[in-house]
C-alpha cells in the first residue's frame, strides 16, 4: 500500500490548502453566485448544503481523486461483497446485510446469510407483537409493561438512541429503559418503580461475557425472583422454579447459545441471535434493536431498515462526486488533515437526538481511533477525529462561544428537520407548542450563516458600540459547516441517517488505511477490570503486581471500602 502522504493526490491537496486557508467564506461566496446550488445533494430524503465549506470546485475534484487513489470504490465493493475486511479479526463486515430490504443474496464463505437475517426479523417481529398486544405473560399470568434493555456500548447506544429518536412511535402503555452501566445506580433507578410480575429483561450482549451486562442481568434475576417469588428463590437461580419464572422475563440477545444457556434462558426460544459479522456499534438494525422494535412495532422498525437500505443502495451506487457519505467524509479529512482540526460537532436541531451525539461518538471514535495502519506500522497522519456535541439550541447557550470566538477550528454539522416529529401524531400539540419549530429552524440557520460569515469590526461599528469593546464583540466568521436537512424525524429518516454517518466512517477509514472494524482499545478495558476485582474483594492484601499509583489506589479502596 503507498503511504498516504506519498500520495501525488494527497500532495496536491496539500498545496492547494496553501491557496484555500487564506480565503474568507465571505469572498467565495461572493466570488462564485452559484455556489449554493453547486455545492449541494439530495439523497434518500436528506438535503446537503455543503457550501458554507471552506472549498472550490478545485477542492472537491482533487478530494474526489484522493478518494480514487486510496481506493474507495474498491474497498466498498469489498465490504459489500462480504470479503473479510476486518482482518485483525478476519471476519466480513456486513451490517449492511442486516437491512438489505432486496432479494439480493450476500455471501459470507459461499453462503448467502440472508435467509438467517430474515428468520432472525421474522422471530423478532414475532415475539415484539406477542409483547406489544399483551399475549407475552409474566410468570404471574400478566402481561409485560416494563421493557427493560440490559447491554452496554454497542449493545446499549443503538437501540437506546434510536428508541428515545422515535419515541412518538412508541407504545404508550409499554415502558422501556436502558441499562447499562455497572454502577448499580442505574439499574436501581431504573427498576425502583416497576414491578417485577409485568417486567421484561433483554440481556444484550454479543460476547455475553461483558462483565457489565453479565453483572446488570445477574442483578436483575434477583430483584426478580426475589419479588416473585421471595428472597430463597433469588439465591437458586438455577432451580426448577426459578428457571420458569427466568424463562418468562427474560430473553437474550448474543451470537453466544451456550453461554445464554448457562444463564438459564431457553436459547431455542428466548434467543435472538446476530453474528459475528456484525460490529457492536453497527448491530442496531439486527436482533440489538430488539427493545427498539417491540416500542415502536414492527412495522416501524422495517421503515427504518428502508431508510439504511436506502443509504446503503445510494453509497454502492452513487459516483463519488455525488455520494453524500463520501463527500462528508473527504470534507472530514480536508479539514482534519489538512487544516489541522482534531474534533468536529455534531449539532441535532431536535430534542429527540438528544442521545445521537453519543451515539456517533461510539461509531466514529471507535472505529476510527486507531494509530496502526492495516499493514501493522504507526500511521504518520492523525486518523479519526474527536467528535462533540449536543443539541441545539441549547448548545447555543453552552459551548457556542467557543465555536464563533474560539481559537480553535471546529467544523460543525447541523442536522434539523422540516417538521417536528410529533405533528405527525399530536394535532393538539402543532395548536398549543405553535412557532416552536419555526424558531429552532431559525436559530439552526442563524448559527450556520454566523459561523461562516462572522461580523466584521465595521458592522459592529456601525451598531454604536463603544470602540474599546469592538474586538470583542467582531465575530471572525469563516467557521465552515454542513447543513443537513430532512422533512421529518422517522424511522426511515432516522435508518437513513445512521448509514449516512456509518458509510462516511468507512471512507475514511479507507483513506486513512486503517482498520475501522476492530477494537483492541475496548477488550483492554473489559481485561483489566477482571485483574483488579480479585484483588478489590480478596479477604487479605494480594500480592501487589500493579505500580506503587494503582498499588496504592487498591490499598485505599480496600482500607476504606468497609467503612
Ligand atoms: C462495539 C464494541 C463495544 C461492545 C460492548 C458490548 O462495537 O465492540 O462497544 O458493543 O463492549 O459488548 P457485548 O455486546 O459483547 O456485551
């Protein structure tokens, strides 16, 4: 593979950025009358402004051919043809097998794994509607209300994120939450008002062997069979009785039968299963969104697989110059690599995405943070940026400073919606919460167009304002964002926007020649707990093998830990 930074395309760009950083967003807008409708893509129901972009026509060209010479198109066909791309763990990388609403075969090892997939949603779709209509019983004879979603990182953020996203959609009388962390707090506050005769536990967990989850699930058969059935039956989980109330509140989610099994749920029926082809932090659209599919129903849950579907058909096909994931992500790398800015925001003018940043967090952030190339040598260029954020606008009255006066370069995507989600259900609400979603819309605009254009010292002047405060109040604009835009905050548009961002994470990783699939960083986390429980539990002092600052730490918590 030649080195990135050898490349004539990368080095074209590279002098090229010397002609582009002193440019002022103001003059190529007024340089070029047609810019707005030069720099923008329609694309499964997303709208992209690209022009606030610090960028020509040159710019796009030579990024595009960069993309060529770093062969994108090769790696995804790759990706879709199933050939193991992730190869620190061979295995193939196929999330998008998981939403191919087509009757397209996809092979992993000369099979095809779609008729699995569509078993997997048949069953899932079939033990939602049992849930959803009140026919799933509890131990006790009735119905489940309480949904409870155990699992951490990939296993939690998708369908956590996703179910708060299209929460108008859910089933009112049903109550789901996530739990996630090992922090008891959180399975305590989460099951402090339900009750355990109409509750429902989703262990998800593709290893199950996640010491979170194994921990949370563990926790929770004993508030259950403890409130079912008294304090005895929680300390033998795997008597008779115990089994068939476990049976009836809890199901799983893994690609692990034996370990389910050994858990105490039924794998042949209280299993869902997915497979190691599919990513933690891309396994919402599989049986991880199980939680998910039972709050908003089937049929919601396969409008979201068309809108990924949707994506997925759009990045395969589209030319590189008119394929939105990869124009995000060469805009991504134009700046991070070229300007040297290490984050970008992502800024959700909807209340509903109030968990879609951390979502994203995961998505890029591990996929892309990696510091070795695919041929196992130190990359020489900075790999996947720091993404941040949150919605707007109470972003506006937070970290936004920073953003139009700061002295960091931090390009920003905005994401906003035509009409607020709920208009959809709630004619008493477009009545009561009228001009709401005019004014988000407004201030989404406001920010972009401040950003990019700034406020010179002679307007300010020409505000009356006292000349020692006018550096202070001049705005440098020339900050560059993407303005995205849909009509609505659906499934589909929710699907759609999720492959958006997944495939712009593969281009650059490609670009970047790293492996985007793997997470080395994450198994290190979950080893080391392991080797310091013992030692926090041992009745007397273990032999120290850790440094005198962790050594000492242990020897703290031990000290204290009975006080
Ligand atoms: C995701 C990561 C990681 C993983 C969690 C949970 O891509 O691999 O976030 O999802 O560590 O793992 P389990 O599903 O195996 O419990």
């Amino acid at each position: 593979m030649n080195h990135l930074v050898d490349l004539p395309e990368w080095q074209s760009l590279q002098a090229h950025y010397q002609q582009i950083a002193p440019l002022h967003l103001r003059d190529l807008f007024q340089q070029d009358p047609g810019r707005a409708e030069r720099f923008r893509l329609d694309a499964c129901g997303w709208f992209l402004d690209y022009s606030k972009n610090r960028i020509d026509r040159q710019t796009m060209d030579l990024l595009v051919k960069l993309a060529k010479a770093c062969g994108v198109e090769e790696a995804r066909r790759r990706m879709f043809s199933g050939e193991k791309i992730n190869r620190t763990e061979n295995r193939s990388v196929l999330h998008i097998a998981l939403r191919n609403r087509s009757s397209q075969p996809i092979y992993v090892d000369g099979q095809d794994v779609m008729p699995q997939v569509r078993r997997v949603l048949d069953r899932m779709a079939d033990f939602s509607e049992k849930v959803r209509s009140g026919q799933w019983m509890g131990a006790k004879g009735r119905p489940i209300r309480n949904v409870v979603n155990l699992g951490i990182g990939g296993s939690d953020l998708g369908p956590a994120m996703a179910y708060e996203a299209l929460k108008p959609y859910a089933q009112p009388n049903l109550r789901v939450r996530f739990v996630s962390n090992i922090d008891g707090a959180h399975l305590a506050g989460a099951l402090a008002d339900l009750d355990p005769a109409e509750t429902l536990f989703i262990v998800v967990s593709k290893t199950f062997t996640t010491l979170e989850t194994m921990t949370n699930a563990a926790s929770a058969r004993r508030w259950l069979l403890s409130g079912l059935g008294g304090a005895e039956l929680a300390e033998a989980p795997q008597s008779a009785q115990a089994r068939q109330m476990t049976a009836r509140h809890f199901v799983a989610v893994s690609t692990q039968a034996d370990r389910v099994a050994q858990f105490g749920i039924d794998a042949a029926q209280n299993m869902f299963e997915f497979w190691d082809w599919v990513g933690g932090r891309y396994s919402l659209p599989s049986a991880v969104g199980l939680a998910l599919m039972v709050a908003i129903g089937p049929e919601h849950f396969f409008q979201m697989l068309e809108g990924y579907h949707a994506m997925d058909r759009h990045f395969y096909t589209a030319p590189l110059e008119q394929n939105m994931p990869v124009l995000l992500a060469l805009l991504g790398v134009w700046y991070h690599n070229f300007f040297g800015a290490p984050t970008y925001a992502v800024i959700p003018y909807d209340q509903l995405l109030a968990r879609f940043v951390a979502y994203l967090q995961q998505l890029d952030m591990e996929s892309n943070g990696k510091g070795t190339t695919q041929e196992g040598t130190p990359v020489a260029w900075p790999t996947g940026p720091i993404l941040w954020g949150d919605v707007g606008t109470n972003a506006q009255h937070a970290f936004f400073q920073l953003l139009h006066q700061g002295t960091h370069l931090v390009p920003c995507d905005f994401i906003g919606f035509v009409q607020p989600a709920w208009s959809a259900f709630r004619e008493d609400y477009t009545r009561l919460f009228a001009g709401h979603h005019d004014r988000l819309i407004a201030n989404l605009l406001a920010q972009t167009e401040a950003l990019a254009f700034g406020k010179t010292a002679e307007e300010v002047r020409a505000e009356a304002v006292e000349d020692r405060l006018i550096p202070h109040r001049t705005f440098p604009g020339n900050r560059p964002s993407n303005t995205l835009v849909a009509q609505r905050l659906t499934p589909y548009s929710l699907g759609s926007l999720i492959a958006l961002y997944e495939h712009k994470i593969f281009v650059q990783g490609v670009i970047w020649q790293i492996n985007s699939f793997d997470q080395w960083g994450v198994e290190l986390g979950k080893q080391l707990a392991n080797r310091i429980l013992p030692e926090l539990q041992a009745p007397q002092e273990p032999p120290w093998k850790h440094d005198s600052s962790t050594t000492q730490l242990i020897r703290w918590y031990r000290q204290h830990r009975s006080g």
